[in-house]
C-alpha cells in the first residue's frame, strides 16, 4: 500500500537484516513512499514551514497553496532522509558497509507548478522537475566520483550485471542503459 508507515517498513527491513543469515548473498528493496505520497508521521514537524497539514488533492494544487504544498513534500523527503540515515547506520553497525551496494534514486521528481503549465506532482510531463531525480550508488571499492552527464533508471541493470553479478554478455543483450562505470558519449536518453 503506498499509503504505508515508512517508519515501520525501515523497522521491519532492520529486524531482516538482523536475521538475515551472514554467510549468504542477499538483495533488498525498500520503496519509501513518503515524498511521493506528501506523507509523514503526525508527530513528526519538519524544519520547513508553514505546511500543508492534509493532503487534500482536490485544493492542495492550488496557486495559493503552492507554498504550503511545497513544504509539506520538503518535510516528507527530510523524513525519508532520516530514514535512509538510519539503514546506512545499521548497514555500519552490523559490519556490512564496506562490502554492500547501495542504490539510492527515486521513480519520479516533483513538480510544484514550477512551469508555469498547471503541471502538477508526477507523470503530468516530461519537465526537467519531474523527470530529473536522484542517483547516488555507494559501491565498495570504488572511488566517489559526479558523473556529470544524463543518466537513467535504465542504467542501473548494465552496471550491476557485469560489475556484481559477472554477467559478460555485451549490455544491448539486456538493456537500452549504459555501465555507469563506464560512460561515454549517448545518442539519446530514455525518460
């Protein structure tokens, strides 16, 4: 359900990982539908205010409430920050840190009419503001690097298959991304 408690899918993901067994492989996926959902806890009051205090899609993408809207989503992703914080702690605290990927982006941006098109939220066009999200992927070994050019979702398969899972196959085999270990020049851009 998208309307989850983050806070409680983070609890659940460190109570697996506690008891996960330590000599096998494991993979996870935690989806964090708190900036997407304009979601948090109502005991939690982030740092940008004034907010929109329910979320109500038939009045809250209105030009007055542009503001208020926008804070509340700033507020949701401060506290999906904070829980992401707390994987990568645990991650640490268990001695898995130096030797686990860690792929961290979203599916989509967020739009606050920010071009001046009634466009608001998600999947309304293809703007810079909800096409554009973030990719950090932490990959022990590898030096921290910006790579400064276009990339997409499309590019995480081609650089897990060859660098983690050994796959030789060149990518067009498998997918229409690029090894992001491995950029060069593109043609186009999938979004």
């Amino acid at each position: 359900s998208r309307q989850q408690d983050d806070g409680k899918l983070v609890a659940d993901w460190q109570q697996w990982l506690g008891e996960r067994p330590n000599d096998r492989p494991w993979f996870s996926f935690v989806y964090l539908s708190s900036p997407g959902a304009y979601q948090l806890p109502a005991e939690i009051k982030g740092p940008f205010q004034p907010e929109l205090t329910k979320f109500n899609p038939a009045t809250a993408y209105r030009a007055e409430n542009r503001q208020k809207l926008e804070n509340r989503y700033k507020n949701a992703v401060f506290y999906a920050d904070q829980l992401l914080e707390q994987m990568l702690a645990e991650l640490q605290q268990k001695g898995l840190g130096d030797n686990t990927i860690v792929v961290i982006t979203s599916d989509h941006g967020q739009e606050f009419n920010d071009t001046d098109r009634n466009s608001w939220g998600s999947g309304t066009n293809y703007s810079r503001y909800q096409v554009q999200v973030p990719l950090v992927l932490a990959w022990p070994g590898k030096a921290a690097a910006n790579i400064d050019t276009g990339t997409s979702h499309m590019d995480l398969v081609p650089t897990l298959m060859p660098n983690m899972l050994g796959v030789r196959n060149p990518e067009r085999d498998y997918s229409s991304g690029r090894n992001l270990f491995d950029p060069g020049q593109r043609n186009w851009l999938l979004a």
